[in-house]
C-alpha cells in the first residue's frame, strides 16, 4: 500500500514563518498553514494519503490538502515510501571545468613564526627545504600562461599571489602581475588580482603597486594586540601586531577602491570573536572580517576542542543577529562568513565537491609544481600537473572520484551536506591523514551554523528581498 | 503551487519545472522550450505490474498486477478509474488489507 512519507529536507522557523531547505535540491521553501500541517502530521510515521487527509480535514478543505500533498511531492518535500531513493553516484564533471582561479605560492618563506602555522608548524606537509624558496620570473611567467592556457572559454581569471609571506618575493609579484596583465590584453580577457599578507612588509612603494594595480588585499590578522601576539610572533618571540598597525593603517586609508578584508585564525587560546571583529571592523576600519577554526590535528594545544566549538557557535550567532540587523538596515556589516552562506544559500547550491580545488582552483607551488590548492602546493603526493607540463588528466579525474560526495558514505544522511560537502580537504588530511574524509569533528557545528544562515536568509527573504537581489548576477 | 513559496534561486527553478507537469492541450504546444520533463507516476520508476510479462500475459509479473490500484491513487493518470478516496469513498480500501491477497473484497462504487 502507498504510503506517504517525509523527504529529505532541515525545517527551519525564520521570522515566526516556517520554511524547509530541500536536500539534496537546497531549494528553499516557505510553507503555508496546510504545508506545513501535512508534514507535521508524517513526522512520527508514514500515512496513507487517504489517512493523511481524514486526519487534517477538519482543518483544512479536502482540496487543498490534496493540492498539497501534490506540491509537497512534487517538490521531493515528501516521498511515496516504495520508491527507491535514488542512490547518488560519483562521477566526474560532464564538462571540463575551467580553471578560474590559481594561487601562486610565491615563496614558501616567512618573516613570522605563527605557533600553528600549517606551513611550518607542527602539522606541515610540505618539506619546504626540498623546494625552491622563492618562485622565480620564469616559473611565474610559466605559472601565468598555464592559468590561461586552462581558462578554456572563462572571460576572467582571478590570480591570487600567496605565500609564506607573499610580500618577501615583492620583485616577482611585480613581474607576473605585469605580464599577466600583459597576456590578458592580447588574449581579450580579464585579470583579477589579489594577494593574501601578514602586513609586516607592507610599505609605502608597495602600497602604490598595490593602488595602481587595484590589487585585492586579504590581511592575515588576529585581532588586537593581545591576540595578535600570542601566535602571530617574529621567531624571536616578538609579536608583531606594533610592527602591522600603522602599515594597516595607512593601506586602508589608500586603497579605497577595493573592499580590504581581514582573516582571523581562531585558537582555544582566541576565541573571543566579538571582540576581534569589534578591533578590525571598527577600530581598524577591515571592511570585512572572516574567521576561520585553525587547521590541526585534534591533540595541539591550539587545538579548539568541543567546548570551544560551543563558544564559536554562540558568537557568530550573535554576530549573524547583528549582520541580519544591519541587512534589515540596509547597511553593510562585514561579517563576512554570513554573507558567503548567504549567497550560497541565495543560489541554491548543492555541492559534489566541498571547494573549486583542483577543479576551478588550483595552487602552484615555488618550482612550478601545480596540486589541488594553495594549502596543498609543494606536497607531491597532491600534485596534479605542472605550469609546464600542464594538469595530469588522469590524476585529476582521479581525485574527484575519489572525493565526491557521493563516495562520502558518513554525509548521506547529513541534511547540511549541500552546503558542506565534507569540508576542506587539508583540515581532513591534517586531522585524519586523508584529503577524502569528511572532516566529522565539526559536523554538529556546521549543522547550526547553517540553520543559523538559514534563519537569517529567511528572513531578509521576507522583510528584504532587495538584499539578496545583489547575489542574483 | 499554492502551499509552497519558493524562496531562493533553486526552489524557483524546482517550481517552473513541477508547474509545467501539466499542459492543456487545447492551448496548443508550448512557445517556449520546456527543460527536461520527469513526469512523478508510474513511469518515473522502473514500477512493474501494468506491464505484461514476457509471454504477454500477466502471471509472470514480479508483482501482482492488483497492486497498481494503490500505486495509482496518488500520482498517476488515474483518477477517473478509482474511487475518489478523498471525498466519496474514503473506506474504499478498507477491506483490502494486502492487494494481492483481498483485491476480490474491493467493491465497486456508485457515486
């Protein structure tokens, strides 16, 4: 006998109104008083349409919860319980995917010693004295031709310089910005550049390179200087946070033309986001600030441990409430962490893959080596390819299988799996040796941040719409 | 689709798709090309029993064809051929516990 039966989808209340986020479609619904009724009803177990209906008719007219229940299945909100769920299958892109972005590491030098760098800590990969220190103009000409050689049909391409400390390899920025620029002209597309810095090499030539070339600029940044200072060191033991102010200070005051945002690497040791954010956005003047967890493996010091996660949770919660307040405003709020969800939520993504790594995004490390993302450059076994000799087809159809959804059995069941996709790779190969791992020591996190994006995506929806029309191009 | 409210871009995209399930055909062929169609019914999965079996009876099926009276109730191009079980006869079925077994009970109905 048929029977009627919840789909798979997270229900959330955003403004005193209900919605559900289909997985894995991520379409986002509102229901209305029968809707949301009708899935009420099915929450303890599978009905009869003609059973599900008796029961709900004395609140609603027959018709409409026929109408419903239609809807409702149209939508894969619900499911006749004997047809199968299809089973999700890997399989690689239909289309090769151009690439779009590529990160050069330019060195692999630093001037800091950060505690828990995942470069040089305790945690690295990457044997970086088996390496050039710095790219030379050669591998970076190389590593440019081979960003438009793989652009394919992409009108743009985003070129991202890191490092180590980008900036120690100054004279090379200059020349593979040049000749990008350069290369764009002739091929008739465009060239995006951005870099990621510490800011402690930041002066003032620098800065006018960075004006004039309209250069986007990510600041590697702690907070105050309190937390600042506890891992961002020189290999003294110095902090750096008096060496960093006054060059943030006066990028900020003359780089207006681009957003300059500011990175935060959480700690067990720095976990008061409130605060940091409070320093950056409105004391330094960021104009967004994102926070990311550090990447380690679970027994470090540094490590956030579970009640840590708690703490973070409730933070960005508070911070996503005032994002959400600012919205309402119409006024920017530069939490940036919410509004990347948002936008994500905004075009309904469902990711096979959890980042454009080794797909539109590659990263090449300082002898032209190219792996999966910047994180990765320079190990060999991530490599795919190199500037020169360009991507290994077969590797790289190898590590999408490999790390496809479809082939992460602990995510089948996991409603935020859209969105998610089993997390970064380099958290997972850090904590569990392996890139292909779902990365299940923060999953109960990820599920109520994503509930929380959700809430404030439902509600803009609703009180404002014109916000999210700026994720619509 | 009165009951749901797409919100973001894919529920959109969900909704046009389900909206153009059904086409008058009074109203000529649609203008507009339609994206791929996945009609929901009997022929969205591989759903046997309306078939015949290889000798072109039905005793080989590997379900019993009396089933496809409930496969049909909901989703399916048969309204006109059951009962309707949500206003008229909701006990329709109700002496009909397994198809296969108590098809015999199901009586016919007089509107």
């Amino acid at each position: 006998m048929t029977l009627l039966r919840r789909g798979e989808y997270h229900a959330f209340d955003a403004d005193g109104a209900p919605y559900v986020y289909l997985v894995p479609s991520a379409g986002v619904f509102r229901l209305d008083d029968t809707s949301a009724a009708v899935l009420d009803a099915l929450g303890e177990q599978d009905l009869e349409p003609s059973e599900l209906v008796r029961g709900l008719s004395d609140r609603f007219p027959v018709a409409d919860l026929r109408a419903t229940v239609e809807d409702l299945l149209n939508v894969r909100a619900l499911r006749l319980v004997d047809r199968p769920v299809e089973a999700p299958v890997a399989s690689p892109p239909r289309k090769r995917i151009p690439l779009t972005t590529l990160v050069m590491n330019v060195t692999s030098k630093c001037n800091l010693a950060c505690t828990y760098c995942y470069e040089y800590g305790e945690d690295k990969i990457v044997e970086a004295s088996r390496k050039p220190r710095f790219m030379n103009e050669e591998t970076a000409r190389q590593s440019v031709d081979f960003m438009f050689a793989e652009s394919g049909e992409s009108p743009m391409v985003h070129l991202t310089f890191f490092g180590g400390e980008t900036l120690l390899n100054f004279k090379v920025l200059k020349s593979a910005l040049a000749y990008a620029k350069e290369r764009a002209v002739t091929l008739g597309k465009t060239v995006d550049t951005s870099l990621t810095t510490n800011a402690t090499l930041l002066r003032e030539e620098i800065i006018d390179w960075i004006v004039e070339n309209d250069v986007g600029v990510t600041v590697s940044m702690d907070g105050g200087r309190e937390q600042q200072d506890k891992f961002r060191i020189f290999s003294n033991g110095m902090g750096s946070y008096d060496v960093v102010l006054p060059n943030i200070r006066m990028l900020l005051e003359r780089h207006r033309r681009r957003p300059v945002g500011a990175r935060v690497t959480l700690t067990k040791q720095n976990l008061d986001v409130e605060s940091i954010y409070r320093h950056l956005r409105d004391e330094l003047g960021f104009w967004e600030v994102g926070f990311a967890p550090v990447t380690t493996s679970w027994q470090r010091d540094y490590a956030i441990q579970e009640d840590g996660f708690e703490a973070m949770l409730g933070q960005f919660q508070r911070l996503a409430d005032e994002f959400l307040q600012y919205a309402l405003a119409g006024k920017h709020h530069g939490f940036s962490n919410v509004r990347d969800t948002l936008e994500e939520i905004h075009k309904g993504m469902s990711k096979a893959y959890p980042c454009g790594a080794g797909l539109g995004l590659m990263g090449v490390a300082t002898d032209g080596d190219v792996a999966l993302c910047h994180r990765f450059a320079g190990s060999d076994s991530h490599k795919i390819g190199s500037v020169t000799g360009g991507v290994d087809r077969g590797k790289q159809e190898d590590f999408l299988m490999k790390h496809h959804i479809a082939n992460k059995t602990d995510c089948s069941t996991c409603w935020a799996r859209p969105l998610c996709a089993g997390g970064c790779y380099h958290e997972a190969h850090t904590r569990y040796g392996a890139s292909e791992r779902p990365n299940l020591h923060y999953c109960e996190w990820i599920r109520r941040w994503t509930d929380t994006c959700l809430q404030v995506y439902g509600t803009l929806a609703e009180r404002r719409p014109e916000y999210l029309a700026q994720f619509d191009g | 689709m009165r009951h749901l409210t797409p919100i973001n871009k894919k529920a959109r995209h969900i909704a046009e798709t389900t909206e153009q399930d059904v086409v008058a055909l009074q109203g000529g062929p649609l203008t507009t090309p339609s994206g791929p169609h996945i009609p929901l019914g009997c022929t969205f999965v591989f759903s046997p029993g309306w078939e015949t079996d290889a000798s072109g009876g039905t005793a080989g099926l590997c379900q019993p064809v009396e089933r496809d009276l409930f496969d049909c109730h909901i989703t399916c191009f048969w309204p006109a051929h059951v009962p309707d079980l949500y206003n008229y006869a909701p006990d329709w079925t109700g002496k009909c516990a397994s198809a296969q077994k108590d098809w015999r009970k199901i009586d016919l109905i007089f509107p």
